[in-house]
C-alpha cells in the first residue's frame, strides 16, 4: 500500500472534518450563546434553569437573585457590559435587559429587539455594547445597539456564516464556504485579528475583549489579537485537546477534553479552581464562570468576581437548548428531566478523540521510503492521555493515512497509525478513527478515549437473554403476567415499593406465600413508545442474563420473571428492609425509625456488605461486571439487615482484564457518575467505585449526593462538601448529627472509612483503590469497632498500587 502524502492528507482530513461539524456548535464563549451569560459591568451572572416547565432565565446579582420577564423558555444567552440578551426557544425573537437598574427591586425589564417567526435565528453573540446573531438558514449575519446609541454594522448580505462571536466594538464569524475568519465593526482589533488568521481554516472560534482563539479543522488551538499579558500564549500545542474555550481582557481559558478540568493562560487571577470537571465556560472581562460537570452548577472566580462564595446560588443550570427533535450525537444523561419531559439536551457533534477499531496493524514506512521520524516505543501511557493527534506544520507524521469504505454500513473511517507525539509516548499495534460518518452527514456519538493495551479491541459487550435461554429455565421461574398481576392485588399503588432501571417496583405475595418484590416495565405515551419500549427490552434482558447466572450473599436474588406480550416483569427476592437511601434521607423513614443504621457499627458493616458484593461482580464473576448504576438507593437491606447491591439494568459484561472499555455513552444517576465516565464515556471498574465512594460519604455525613446547602448558595454535591474537609482534618465537622461523635475505640474505624471514601471519588480513576482494598479497608474498619482494644492508623490503610 502506497502511503499517502502528507500533505494530501491533512488536506482531505480537514475538508471532511469541516463538512461534518454541526453548524450550531462552533462558537461558545463569553460573546456567544451559551446557556450562561455574564455580565462582567455589573457582575451579573444568569442562567437558563433546569427542572422547570419552562426554561426561564434566572440572575444572580449581589447577592439577590434576579428574576427575568417573560417567563418563558429561552434556548440561548448571551452577556456584555451592563446588559445581556435571550434567544426564545425556536429562534423566532431576541430580548434583552439592562442589569444596572431593578424594576421593583425583584426583576430586570425586557426589551425585545427581534420578533419574526419566518426567519429564525441562532448563534446569539453579545459583544460590550453590541448584539449579533445569525439567520438559520441563510448564514446572514444580523446586528444591533452600538456604543453610545449607534447603530452596529451588520457585514451585509455577501457573506454566509457557519457561525459568529462578539468582542469589544468587534465581531467576527466562520464563513460558510472555506471556513475562514472574517471580522466586522469600529474597533480596529477586529482587522488585525482577521489579518492575523489569514486563510486558516477553523472549526470553530471565541472573541474576548481584544483577542480571538479557535480550533482549526484539525483540531490544533490558535489565539490571535492583542497579546500585552500572553493571552495568546498557548501552553499546550496538541490537537484534540480542547473541548471548550473562554477569553477575557487579558487572559483565555479552555476545558481539557480529556478530563473536563479548565486551563487558563495570560493576566488575571483565574486558576484557583482545581479539580473540577466543567460542562462549559463563559468568561467576564476579568473573571470567568464555569457549569460544573458533576452537578451543573455555576462556580465563578478571578480577580473581578465581587463574591468571596465561588458557587453562584441559581441551582442546576441546563447544559444546551431542549429540543423537540431527535438527537444525531446522542442526549445528555438525564436531559429529559432537566427539560422538565419537554424535550432533550443533544450532545454536540464534534469530532472527538481518536478511537480504535479491530483492525490489523498497518506498518509504517521504513526510513528508506522518505517517512518523517517516528517512535519505536510501545509502552502504556496515562490511560487519560491524547494518545493520537492530526499532525499539523510542525508535528511528525510516520504513519499511512487509509480510507476504508464500508458499503454495507455507508461509513467512512479515516484511519491514522502510529502518529508519533513529541509529548507522550506512542501506542504501537492500534489503528484509530478520527470521525465516523452515519448516513445524516454527523458524526456518530463520541466514543472519547480507548484502551491502549494489546488485544484490546475487544468491546465492553451486553449479554442478551437469548445466549443464556438454558440458564435462565434451569434457574429462574417463568410466571405469567396473571400470576404477577394477582401477587400484587394488580399492581396496586398501595403496592408500590420504588423503581428500578426500567419500571416501577412492587411488593407482591405468590400463590407459595413467598413475599417477592416484582419490577414491571413501564408502559409509554405513544410519542416515546419505540424508544422506551427499546430501551425497557434492553434492561430487562441485561438484568435477566445477569442474575439468571449470579448468587452471591450481597447480591439482590432473582426469583424469576414474566416475558408476555408487550410486558417485561422480573422477580426479586424481598428486601424487607427497604433501600439504604431511605434509611439516610427519607423523612418519614427517619421519622419512624432507623436506629438500627444509626450506628457507626452498623454502617460500617452495611458498607462492608455492598463492597463484597461489589468485589464479587469485578472479580469473581465471570466475565467481570460493571454496575454503572452504584448508589443508596440500590443498596437494599433484607431482613436480617444484611446489605445487598441490587438494579442490574445498566450494567455490562466484558472481558476479564482490568482494562479500559468503550461505552456507546455515559448512564448512570446524577450526583453518584464517574466524571471520568461521563466526560471521556471510558467505562472501567473504576466507575463503580466512584459511585460506591459517594455512598460511603453518604453514610459519614447523612447528606445526599446532591443537597441543597443550609446558607441557600444552592445545590452541592457530598463530594464537595465533605472531601476538602476530611483532607484537612476536620472529619467530625461533615459527619452525621444523628450518631453522634464516635466513641475512643470508632474513632480510627470512622476515620479509615473516610479516608477510603476520598480516594474512591479522586476524579482520575488510576487514583482510586479497587475493590479488593476496599474490602479490606472496610474489614479493617469493622474489627476496630468490634474489638475497642485494636488500634490502626488510617495511614496503613490499602491504597492504589497502579
């Protein structure tokens, strides 16, 4: 095979890659639509709700919240000096508010600027003092206001954008046909910036006060524009590594793809948040407000922000529009219920990280053939690392670049091998995708990161029901729907115990006077019938194929299940006791009484049971199995108070090695998923111990995974609650009131669970212990409570040897 020239392929890469990229997902910064706005003049931060029928806008301003008129819902804001503007669902109309002055102390008055439902716009970019969007269809772009009540220039008729974004006096956008930079206004840094940008080709780009950055369409970072304080210096040079960026006055920040954590660069105080994955960032022009992605929330920070609190109490912020229509790139965890059931949050489609397929490795060239310099070397890297990237000007390419057509799929894979990385040591024996096409022109749903050992490209596989049917009949019971409908008085809501992966759970008696509790797959409207009804096949087969094959002392039983017609039932063992989450945070639970967990004893050992049955699912089931779904509420308690880890409808089945797996996309439950998993969609063992790790600081502290905070500065997650304080050493201050300070001989046990804790929800999962030192963590734990006279220092407690 001929290798392809370099230059030819970089070429064709970036045509393809430019082709794919979805119109609306090229701009997002401070003087763009976003979800957020900041209005750095009078330090007003506001944000488009979730969770309410509508998707109102709500600010945040010296300490008031600020409600906005019309209370209607709005898919995108965008902020400049003393005001920040509104694009209504649907695009058809822009309003706008002035924040300096409080229309009875309580809200800010609208003006509408644009109103024509025939000709909707998108791409919302406010600048200082201007305003500018574009029209959906045509590529126009629209402009309004102006400093000093003159009119903003709009760049006329001519020229067709892709997308736009606003700075100070200046705005600039993406053209259509060769995705150049073309920039419009008074302000003379807007032709320097174009002049600077010359004829690259970008994907996309973000304005700040006097400065511009984007990506190219080979995903490489390039910053132009006034450079008094570094703002252009870029400190890093790899393609793909950025997946979101926002500029200031004097400095730019990006959000690192591969760990969500945000990297700033230039002037101005605005690094002091560590260890927090973001969703997106907008900045003002001396601070910078970012969603958090754990718990979509807003933390603000930088020389500018006025409040000595980082978290901006507006509750959880939505992370994109709520759309009516289907979603190419898939939808973001939980987005129905975000949109309040009126639609989805689709994930942008970009080109993402690299991602392997099970090919046999191509060769490269011998120095002899003319190839640049590559690397011999073999060896693993940081399983978070950018492992591959487009060579740009400067990068060595050794690699043959091939494009495979797959007529039976349509698909177009683009393959790279063996890129050499100046930075990080290279993987041999993997081939790597750069995009894949679906028949729609996007790009499928991102698939971030990849396993960088050999015979790695086997995949995280779902066992179906029908490659265990023997099984299934040798040891489970096959009721009929009449059975389970009689058992539970026909699914009385007098019945109903709680939910599951797919249905509602109730409580029911068989014809035998065995007690079972029976899950029954939710029926759907006819609008989600397809989809629900493939997605409740899909749980009931894995939890099925799981349990049919699993018995284990922690481990919830399967007594049988209905498969009739159009319904799915399962039939469990009764837990008598109910879920641990009851016991922690349900007040007419707490009100009753659960004294029996209100001992640090038994929490402890309701802890050590979940973790055994956790171990035995990574470890000694076979193949291993990850939950995905570890939380409170899954952790039930049978009558002798024993816990069992139960909810098997998310979880997966793979190969045995501790090896990282692809996920066609993140699931689990807000508060208790991996970040790791959700930002990068790798699925290792790992991300149920992340889970677990949250459980366990529930049990220390009595809080929820996410609570709203007793000084109302809004909902927090355990995890940041909790952890800064045990790493400091103030461990009594974050535990549970109603057990009380620990006795002398609890005192090391309640420490060493802690400090467990802490290191399963470390954000990288390499970090965190598995199961295996878990286990005997918590065994430790539980002997120093049973026996006063033991003594162990949480200093010798397991850690992570990898």
């Amino acid at each position: 095979m001929t290798p392809t020239p370099f230059s030819f392929t970089v070429s064709l890469l970036a045509t393809i890659i430019v082709s794919l990229t979805t119109e609306s997902d090229v701009v997002t910064a401070l003087g763009s639509a976003s979800t957020v706005a900041v209005t750095f003049g009078t330090g007003t931060v506001c944000g488009i709700i979730a969770g309410d029928p509508t998707q109102k806008v709500q600010c945040y301003q010296k300490g008031l919240i600020v409600s906005v008129l019309p209370n209607v819902s709005f898919e995108a804001i965008s902020g400049g000096r003393t005001f920040f503007c509104g694009l209504r669902s649907g695009g058809s109309s822009i309003h706008c508010w002035e924040t300096q002055t409080l229309v009875n102390s309580s809200s800010f008055r609208p003006k509408r600027i644009y109103s024509n439902y025939g000709v909707p716009l998108t791409d919302l970019a406010v600048g200082d003092d201007h305003v500018c969007a574009r029209e959906v269809g045509s590529g126009i772009a629209r402009c309004w206001r102006g400093k000093g009540g003159s009119a903003f220039p709009s760049p006329g008729i001519g020229l067709k954008f892709r997308g736009i974004t606003s700075g100070s006096g200046f705005s600039c956008g993406i053209l259509r046909n060769d995705s150049r930079v073309i920039c419009w206004g008074a302000n003379k840094i807007g032709v320097e910036i174009q002049r600077q940008f010359g004829n690259l080709s970008m994907s996309s780009l973000v304005a700040g006060d006097s400065h511009a950055c984007g990506l190219t369409t080979t995903e490489f970072l390039v910053c132009k524009g006034n450079n008094d304080t570094g703002q252009l210096d870029v400190t890093r040079g790899q393609a793909f590594e950025f997946s979101g960026l926002s500029l200031g006055r004097n400095f730019s920040c990006g959000i690192r793809r591969r760990n969500g954590l945000v990297l700033c660069w230039g002037g101005g105080n605005t690094s002091r948040v560590a260890d927090v994955s973001f969703e997106s960032i907008v900045g003002g022009l001396d601070f910078i407000c970012g969603l958090t992605t754990r718990n979509l929330t807003l933390i603000c920070w930088g020389n500018g922000w006025f409040n000595s609190e980082n978290v901006v109490p507006l509750g959880m912020v939505i992370p994109g529009p709520c759309v009516q229509s289907s979603c190419n790139c898939g939808t973001y965890l939980n987005s129905e219920t975000l949109c309040y059931a009126s639609g989805n949050i689709c994930k942008p489609c970009r080109t993402e990280l690299p991602i392997p397929v099970p090919l046999t490795p191509i060769l490269p060239p011998s120095p002899s053939q003319g190839s640049l310099p590559f690397s011999q070397s073999s060896k693993g890297i940081n399983k978070l690392s950018l492992a591959f990237f487009i060579v740009g000007s400067i990068g060595a390419f050794a690699g043959i670049c091939t494009i495979i057509y797959s007529s039976h799929q349509g698909l177009y894979r683009f393959l790279l091998c063996r890129t050499h990385n100046p930075v990080q040591p290279t993987v041999a024996d993997a081939n790597i995708v750069t995009a894949v096409v679906d028949n729609n022109d996007s790009i499928a749903p991102p698939l971030r990161s990849f396993s960088i050992r050999r015979n790695s490209s086997r995949r995280l596989v779902r066992q179906r029901s029908g490659s265990s049917s023997s099984k299934q009949a040798e040891r489970t019971q096959n009721f009929s729907f009449s059975e389970l409908a009689n058992a539970s008085n026909n699914f009385s809501i007098k019945n109903r115990i709680g939910s599951g992966s797919f249905g509602v759970v109730y409580k029911g008696k068989l014809q035998d006077g065995r007690q079972v509790a029976i899950k029954r797959g939710e029926s759907e409207t006819s609008a989600h019938k397809v989809k629900k009804f493939q997605e409740k096949e899909t749980a009931f087969e894995s939890e099925l194929a799981l349990l049919s094959r699993l018995h284990h002392k922690h481990l919830v039983g399967l007594v049988g299940f209905c498969h009739e017609n159009d319904e799915r039932l399962l039939v469990y063992e009764y837990m008598s006791n109910g879920s641990l989450y009851d016991h922690l945070h349900n007040k007419d639970n707490i009100k009753k009484s659960s004294s029996i967990v209100n001992s640090w004893r038994m929490r402890i050992k309701i802890a050590l049971d979940a973790a055994r049955g956790i171990h035995y699912l990574h470890n000694y089931a076979m193949p291993p199995i990850i939950h995905r779904d570890i939380k409170s509420s899954n952790i039930l308690l049978d009558a002798n108070w024993t816990a069992r880890v139960s909810d098997f409808g998310l979880s997966l089945m793979g190969p045995e090695s501790d090896q990282e797996f692809m996920s066609t996309g993140a699931v689990g439950t807000v508060g208790y998923i991996d970040p790791e998993y959700y930002v990068l969609n790798v699925l290792t063992p790992k991300s149920d111990i992340y889970g677990f790790g949250v459980v366990l600081l529930e049990l220390l502290t009595g809080k929820r995974a996410v609570f709203r905070n007793k000084d109302g500065s809004g909902p927090i997650g355990v995890f940041e609650y909790a952890t800064p304080r045990i790493s400091n050493g103030d461990l009594r201050t974050v535990l549970d009131t109603r057990i009380g300070v620990p006795e002398a001989h609890e005192a090391e046990a309640v420490e060493l669970m802690a400090h467990t804790a802490i290191n399963c929800v470390n954000l990288e999962g390499k970090e965190r212990p598995n199961m295996t030192d878990i286990v005997a963590n918590l065994e430790k734990a539980l002997t120093l409570c049973e026996n006063s006279p033991a003594s162990l220092s949480s200093a010798t407690m397991s850690l992570p040897s990898d």
